[in-house]
C-alpha cells in the first residue's frame, strides 16, 4: 500500500512553549513530500527529524499569522544557500508574496531555484493541486483573519492483475487495461470472465484533513466529510470556550464534535494553547466524545 502520513513537526499555538513549536506538518504521500504551514524553527525540525527540505516540492500556508509562517523565510532562503535547483510550489493567501517579495528584495536574494508562487482563495473551495494519485483541495475557515484548511484525497487506483490466471485464460494484452476498470471479458466461445475474479481487490482511497486556526461552524464541515484523519485544532479545554470564541479558535471538546459530526476516522488535536504544560486533559476531555483521538505529538508519525 501506498504510504500516506503525517509528521507532525510543531503543535503549538502562538507562542512556542515547554519544548513546541509553532505549527508545522511534513506529509509524506508515496515519497512526495508536502509541508503544510511552516511555524518558527520549522527547519530546524525537518533537520531534526531527517527530512531534507530539498525532498519538499510543495507547501501550503494556511494563513498570516506568526506561527504558521514564521520561518518559511528560513527555509526558502536555506534552500537558495544550498544550491536547490529544483523548483518549489507554494500555496498561500495572495499577501504572502509581498510580504517574500519585500523580504528578498532587501537581502538581495536572488532564488537559485523556481519558487512557484499560488494565491489561495479564502472565500470558496478549490483544487490546489492534482497527480494522477493525489489531488490537494483548500476550504474556507472563520478566524481572525483568511484562512483556509487543506483535505489530501488519494484518488481510486487501477486494479492489480492476478497474472498466473490471466495468463491461463491466454486473455489477449489489449484486454487487460479493461479488466483492470472492472470490465468483464468476454471470450470469443461467450465465456464471461468477471473482472473481479481477475484482480485483486482495490483498497479504499484515504485522504487527510487539515483544519488550522478556525472558530468551530458548521461552513467547513462538507469539506472535510468522511476524511480517514482530521488534524484539527484544540487550543483550549472547553471552560474557556468564550475565550477561545473570543479569538476564533476551537476546544478540544468541540474539536471531537467536529470529528463525530463529519464522520472522520481519526481525530489529530494540535495548536496547543502555552497555558498548558500537561495535554492529558485535552486528549481525554476529546475521548468523552470522540474516543478515536490523539494528540499531535511533536516528532510522531500519523498513518492516514
């Protein structure tokens, strides 16, 4: 099976607390490698963690505040200094490209290397980017400021042929693609041949969701319906449910409402509030609803 998971790099709120980071994820689809918003020191964890920053070809920026981009500066700066040729494409709101414009201009940084610039929208759905296994979708979500979440779906594969009966059968080379989409063969004598007697049978397409800073409502949930894994953001236990109102983020008891009500698999809680040293509490206040919960620990991987 296709390898589909998420290193979790930084879970922290705003300010990087007890040994967290800023938020920053690494996923790993097939070997192609993704970072999803790039908090302070995020570098310096993808070193940490054995992941060169030449290996990431694209990364997603969910919004401007400081601790989901702060050290993408860094980081595309490094990847000049180490001589990267390859190019690199970055998604985020369309400000971020000033904001890099004016950075490099006063540095007298000269990219080596393609830097691919692509606005987010922060108003409606769209797809980002799109293989042939893999397409990338961003979604509206309500924080202070534009910011979207991003949802990775797998797309449905062909199906593998069982090669010693096909070549029993002597089922002619054209024919085989056919099979492979679930088309019966049939021989020249009327013989049917199902399809799926031929092939093994497919595994479900995963996908992952990424909910970063977001009041909790109703607006996003379509987008992030059915996932396999929902990161999602629990800043604060739910006695400081106005506060997190207040500042447009979400519990972790709302965050497992989330979870059950969109049916995920499995529930990530991350963006870490720095009131809280110890995150039992938050972990076990999710479970009461949604007992398929973890938290986003720094340096783990997460299976899809």
């Amino acid at each position: 099976m296709t390898r589909f998971e998420v290193l979790i790099l930084g879970n922290s709120s705003a300010t990087p607390m007890y040994g967290r980071h800023p938020t920053s994820q690494v996923l790993n689809f097939n070997e192609q490698f993704f970072l999803i918003d790039c908090g302070e020191g995020t570098q310096m964890q993808l070193f940490r963690h054995g992941i060169k920053g030449s290996r990431i070809s694209h990364i997603f920026i969910s919004h401007l505040h400081g601790d989901h981009y702060l050290g993408l500066v860094g980081l595309l700066s490094s990847q000049h200094l180490v001589g990267r040729k390859s190019e690199l494409h970055l998604y985020g709101p369309a400000a971020l490209k000033e904001i890099l414009d004016l950075q490099f201009k006063h540095s007298d940084t000269r990219l080596r290397y393609p830097l691919i610039f692509h606005p987010t929208n922060a108003c409606h759905q769209e797809v980002l980017f799109e293989n042939t296994r893999l397409s990338v979708r961003s979604f509206p979500l309500q924080h202070r400021i534009a910011c979207t979440g991003f949802r990775f779906d797998e797309k449905v594969q062909s199906a593998s042929l069982k090669k010693e009966e096909v070549e029993r059968l002597n089922i002619p080379i054209p024919y085989l693609r056919l099979l492979k989409k679930g088309i019966d063969y049939v021989a020249d004598d009327g013989t049917v041949h199902r399809a799926k007697d031929l092939t093994y049978p497919l595994p479900r397409p995963r996908s992952y969701g990424y909910c970063s800073d977001t009041v909790m409502n109703e607006d996003y949930f379509e987008a992030i319906k059915d996932v396999d894994l929902l990161y999602h953001e629990a800043t604060f236990l739910h006695d400081r449910v106005e506060r997190a109102k207040e500042t447009f983020h979400t519990t972790s008891l709302e965050a497992a409402e989330v979870a059950q009500t969109v049916n995920a698999k499995k529930l990530l809680l991350g963006h870490f509030s720095a009131r809280y040293k110890d995150l039992q509490p938050l972990l076990e206040e999710s479970r009461t609803i949604f007992a398929q919960t973890e938290l986003s620990e720094e340096g783990k991987w997460f299976l899809v």
